[in-house]
C-alpha cells in the first residue's frame, strides 16, 4: 500500500467547513470523486480511496454535482429496453 501525506492549511481547513478528525476523510471523497468523473478510476476503485462502500459512493455523488452513471442517449435507450 502507498501512503500519501499532505499539509493543509488551517485557512483550507476553516474554508472547507469540515472538523479536523473529518478532513482526511473528506480529501479521499473528493479525489475519488474527481478521478471517477474523469474516467481515471472506476466506481469500485473510487469507492475503495474514497474508504467506501460502492453503492455508498455512488449515492454520495449527486452531492458533488457528478452523475453517478454517464450514459449517451443511444446507450439509455438500450438499457431501458433490457430492463
């Protein structure tokens, strides 16, 4: 396992609104976040950074203004009629 670590300012801190003992959890949310809307991780492997549960991950999205799955038009419509 790799460790990262990471000074934060106490002005980032206080901007983020965030207790102390939360910050590192909320860091890992949002980088996980950000990889999965970029396509560089997938939901599994953010949900695994981010130290949670898949479908805990995936519910916590829409909070971060990302779409939890990111379909075309073309793929909605076959997925709607297979369902």
């Amino acid at each position: 396992m790799t460790r990262v670590t990471m000074d934060i300012s106490s002005e980032t801190a206080l901007a983020l609104k965030v207790a102390p003992e939360d910050l590192a959890g909320a860091v890992r949310m949002a980088a996980a976040t950000k990889l999965f809307e970029l396509g560089k991780l997938s939901s599994g492997a953010a949900a695994e950074l981010a130290g949670l549960p898949r479908v805990a991950f995936l519910s916590k999205l829409a909070d971060y203004g990302v779409d939890a799955f990111d379909l075309t038009e073309e793929e909605f419509a076959k997925e709607t009629r297979l369902a």
